[in-house]
C-alpha cells in the first residue's frame, strides 16, 4: 500500500511495520495493528490515522511541525489523541482503547462525549466501557510491557 506523504519499511525484532512520514511523523504500528490512513486529498499527506486493533508507537518531531497546521491525529472508536510534538502510544482493544505518553503531551478526545483530558510524560487514560475517563500515572509494569512490544 502506498501512503502520500510516507515510506514504510519492516522491522523484526519484535515484528513491526515503521511509516516515516512528512511533517516529522514516524508511526511504528505491530504486526497486529489494523490502521488506515486518513489523506484529505490527492495532493496531501497523511494527516491522522484510523486505529482498529493493535497498538502503534508515534514519535512528532515539533521541529517539523508547520505553524497552522492541524495537529496530526489517531483515531481509534473510542477516543481521538492529537498531538504536536511528542512521543507515545495508542493502543486498541476489542472494546476499549489506552493512550500512553513517553514524551511531551497529548491531548486526547473521548468520542461519544467529547470530553477532553492532557496527558503528561508518564500519563496515560483508558477509554471504554466501564473505565474512568481519567488521566493517571501508569505503573512500571504497564508501561515496560508496553514498550517491549516496540523492542524498547
């Protein structure tokens, strides 16, 4: 599949799929991933992702972030993340999702009630049935785990 605006290429180790992206945009989606990408137009790059299943890890370079240009986005059923400059994780589960931030911030949108949290380094929120729509400081285990599926 070619995608305006990126390259892709296969890492092993753990198994995993990186998009190099323009804007400064690098998404590293595992195997298991089910993305979309989302081009507003025949000219245009990339500007969000549609996340279904799987989980992905996104560095934002916010030097290469154009002033004005909207935030690029992650969109998964239950929540939105945009972001500017930053690095974290979005994960997708049958019926839940988990944002996770390793670096600068992100905010995040839950879908059906539009309300809105900021996550900080360390910070992460569960969206779903019967989750607390809540920011919290995730435990090490958590985020070790998380990272090792990225080979980090």
């Amino acid at each position: 599949e070619t995608i305006p605006g990126c390259t892709s290429e296969i890492r092993r180790d753990p198994p995993r799929q990186v998009y190099t992206c323009a804007g400064g945009i690098v998404i590293e989606a595992e195997a298991a991933a089910r993305l979309t990408f989302i081009v507003p137009s025949q000219d245009a790059p990339a500007n969000a992702v549609r996340l279904d299943a799987g989980a992905v890890w996104i560095k934002l370079d916010p030097a290469q972030v154009t002033p004005g240009q909207p935030a690029f986005q992650i969109r998964t059923p239950q929540a939105i993340a945009s972001v500017r400059g930053t690095i974290y994780a979005v994960d997708v589960t049958e019926n839940a999702s988990a944002v996770f931030v390793a670096q600068g911030i992100v905010v995040v949108r839950e879908r059906d009630k539009g309300k809105i949290v900021q996550l900080d380094p360390g910070e992460g929120v569960d969206i779903g049935p019967g989750k607390a729509f809540a920011t919290r400081k995730w435990g090490e285990k958590r985020v070790v785990e998380l990272r090792a599926r990225f080979g980090r």
